[in-house]
C-alpha cells in the first residue's frame, strides 16, 4: 500500500503551539457529536472512540468530551452533517476536505470561494475520491516494538506497516482497526482512526509543496473543516 498524506494531522499539532486551542477543541466537539448519533457508548462505537482518543491526545478536557457526547439530544446537533469537496491541487494532486456543519450550503460555497481564490478548482462529486480508500490507520512511536506490530499483522490481518517520519504507521482494514489497536494495547499509540489512504502518490517539487501547504493552511483554518487528505507525496 502506498503511504498518504494527511495534512490536518500535523496541523492538529501546530494548532496547540499556536494557541488554537479553541478551534481544535470545537471541531473535534462537532466531530465527536456527529459520531455518537445513533451510538454515544465509545465501547461499542469504534469510531467514537477514535475519536474522543484524538480529543485526549491535544488534551481536550473530558467535561467537553462529555459535553459533546450530550450534545446529540439536543435538537441543533441533529442539524450537523458531514460534507465532502474534492478539488485539484498543484501538479494535479488531489485534495479531499471533509467538514461538518448545520448549513452544507454555506460551508461549501465558502469553501469554493476560497479555492478559487487560490487558484484552486473544484471537482464532481466523486471524481477524485476513487483514488482514496477508507483504511484503518494506527500511529505508534517508531521505537514501538516492531515484533509485536509484525505479529499482528499476521494475527491481525494488518494491510501494511510503514515508517513516516517519526512514526511507525500500521495499515488495516476499517472493521479490524479496534481489534487490531487492542491486541497492540502495550504500544505507544499516537493516533488512530479511520482515514482515507490514496492509491498512489504525486511527487511535488518545493515550490509546489509550499504552494501546496498554503492552501491547505487557508483550508484548515475554516471553522466547519474536520480532515484534509492528499495523494501528495
């Protein structure tokens, strides 16, 4: 499997050292909020707990975890959706942004105001997104046992494991990420959740990843943008 870039991830980080605190925290509100529909129990919502494990690792305080999870009862929070926009990027790399938000319309004619400005073009509705798969994804610290991540993955089934940047990344199957995340408890989990890994990636020259990286700051920094994916390498 080719290994992917998800942009927001490190922004996620950035954003704390940039005292955006506020920001973060909303968006993984909504996030959480969306995820709990239909199930607000993380036990039996591998999903929501993804998620509120993200919420955790930026230190999201757990009365606004709980506050979130609440939220689902409350008649706005059944208004929020989650909307997808595909676009092209320099050198044609595709871009997917995923937001949540009680008004599709706007967010979306927000966004396709932004990206023209840019010089960015949208895409139809699926026209980019069949080069991504909706994959699995643990993050361990690169000094994780590796025997153990190895074993799993032919206990496991695990897809693939890769080294990206200072973590090892393990690959798998959406409906074995929890039972594979549980049978490797004793490493030292960064992240994990479900994520869109493309197919392939396009080589960018640095003029073109720094034109890139502006945009997708400028995307980022949309209160209604949840994840940012490229196939970028």
């Amino acid at each position: 499997m080719s290994g992917h870039s998800k942009w927001s991830q490190i922004k996620h980080k950035k954003a704390i050292s940039d005292q955006k605190k506020g920001q973060v925290f909303s968006k993984l509100a909504r996030e959480i909020t969306v995820a709990a529909k239909g199930n607000p129990d993380p036990k039996t919502n591998y999903q929501l707990k993804s998620i509120i494990d993200k919420a955790r690792s930026v230190n999201m305080p757990q009365e606004n975890i709980e506050r979130a999870i609440k939220r689902v009862s409350e008649k706005n929070a059944t208004q929020l959706s989650e909307v997808q926009l595909e676009a092209i990027g320099p050198a044609g790399v595709a871009i997917i942004i995923r937001a949540i938000t009680d008004s599709p319309n706007r967010t979306l004619n927000d966004l396709r105001i932004l990206l023209s400005k840019v010089g960015v073009r949208t895409a139809g509705e699926g026209s980019l997104s069949w080069m991504f798969k909706k994959t699995g994804v643990i993050r361990c610290t690169k000094d994780s046992n590796r025997e153990a991540v190895e074993l799993a993955a032919i206990e496991e089934g695990v897809l693939d494991i890769r080294e990206e940047g200072a973590s090892l990344v393990i690959y798998t199957a959406p409906e074995e990420l929890e039972k594979t995340r549980e049978h490797l408890a004793s490493l030292t989990t960064l992240e994990a959740g479900i994520e869109l890994v493309p197919s392939s990636q396009i080589s960018l020259t640095s003029s073109e990843a720094e034109q890139l990286d502006h945009i997708l700051e400028l995307i980022d920094a949309h209160d209604d943008v949840q994840e940012i994916y490229t196939n970028a390498s």
